[in-house]
C-alpha cells in the first residue's frame, strides 16, 4: 500500500528550500545510521542514470553536502516524496518496531529565540549532563531543518517516566529574548514538526502526540492536565490543539 499524507497538495509536505543530503537521506531512511542514510541514497542516485544526468546539469557532484531546491526536485521526482509516496524505488516500509511507540513527545530546548544551539552543541549539552547521546530522537533547528539525533530504535532520554514507548522531538528554542517561556517556533519549524509527525504516525499510526507538559501528574483527578498542573512549560504551546487532528485519521 502507499499511502499519500498529504493527498490535497503535496508540495505543502516539503519546503521549497536547499536541504543538506544527510537530511535528505535520513528522511528517506530512518531507521539507519545518518551516514549509511547518505551512503544509500547516493547509491539510488548512481544507479539512476537518468536522475544523475540531469543532476549533473545542475552542477551537481556526488559529494556535495548541500542540495539545491532543484536538486532536491529532481531526487523526489525520481523517487518519490519520503511523505507521499508512490510505486516507485519507495515502498516505505514501516520503520523497524522494536520498540512499541504509543508516545510521540514534542519539547522545546528552552533556549532563547536570540541564540543558536546547534545540533554538536545540544548533543554535547546531553553528555555533559551525563547521557551517552542527544536524549532527543530529533532536534529542528530554527532554519526548519530536521536532525536525526539517536536512533529511533533506542529509548530516549526526554521524558522521564515515559522514555520506554515514546520518541521525543524538540525544537530549537522555547525561550524569547527576555528568558521568559514563549512559543518561539519560526514558520519553517512549524512546518517541518507537522511533516515530521506525519512520517512518525506512518509507522505508528496508534502513537498520541502531546507536549512534554501533558504528561505532568493529574493532581485534581478530572483527566485532564490543566496549566495549574504543569511541571514545565515546555513545549510552550498546545500541542494537542495544533497536532492532535493528525491522529484522527
């Protein structure tokens, strides 16, 4: 089966933007390490004679790390968009379920919208605070580029009492230029959680997204956690409000 996850209009699913290969390729393969993502998709590419022509035509090489928006036309003309797939040299295989998912947990890495916090930096942060990698799944940096940061077959370390079946995505910020907690998300991170989630509930299409706030304690028991309840702000907006539509499906 291919499913189509965006059947109005797919061009909404993928910016029309220069994407870094890696990027590209871990969107297509997810469940792989990034560098052997790349490894494969330029293999797809090689064997494409067609595809790798015209690529060459945009000044293309084999080597590049960052593809032009015309580059990155050509390669999901070729092989189908990762988000809306067709019979092609995709066929989308769920992602390995070794893990059984009913938790998808989006954060903000409560850092000022006025700074940047790069991926090697955010990952570093986590070492230091003793984690052997980014306690995060995905990080989106303010550009709206989506990271693959651990292994989405290894629990998390982004939700304490919930890491076991759940994959966090944070986004780059969380915190306006005066410290105070803000939804600080710019446009392109917006559009690139809500392309990320719907990959995600591709492959587990049972999993309820929430904020990393929804999963404070109840303290009231009437089932539903209310601001007065909340641990953290994070991730400084209503996930469910925004997102929860995409798993009434």
């Amino acid at each position: 089966m291919y499913i189509n996850v965006h059947p109005q209009n797919s061009d909404q699913s993928f910016p029309n933007r220069s994407y870094g290969f890696k990027e590209l390729a871990v969107l297509y393969f997810p469940n792989i390490a990034p560098a052997s993502a790349s490894i494969r998709l330029k293999q797809w590419i090689k064997d494409d004679a067609e595809l790798l022509e015209a690529l060459l035509e945009t000044n293309y090489e084999l080597s590049n790390r960052i593809l032009t928006p015309r580059q990155k036309d050509l390669i999901t003309t070729s092989f189908g968009s990762p988000f809306y797939t067709q019979p092609t040299k995709i066929t989308h295989k769920p992602m390995i379920k070794q893990r059984n998912i009913t938790l998808i947990v989006v954060h903000c890495t409560a850092s000022k919208c006025t700074s940047n916090l790069t991926p090697e930096a955010l990952d570093a942060l986590h070492k230091r605070q003793g984690f052997t990698e980014c306690g995060y799944h995905y990080y989106i940096t303010k550009d709206g580029t989506i990271h693959h940061m651990r292994d989405i077959t290894h629990v998390g370390a982004h939700a304490k009492g919930y890491n076991t079946p759940s994959i966090g995505i944070a986004y780059e910020g969380g915190l306006d230029a005066s410290g105070r907690a803000a939804d600080t998300r710019t446009a392109a991170q917006k559009q690139s959680l809500e392309i990320l989630l719907r990959f995600l509930l591709l492959s587990y299409p049972a999993a309820k997204i929430c904020g990393h706030r929804d999963l404070s304690p109840d303290l009231n028991h009437n089932g539903t956690i209310e601001p007065c309840e909340y641990i953290k702000q994070c991730p400084c907006f209503c996930v469910s409000i925004e997102y929860g539509y995409l798993g009434d499906r």
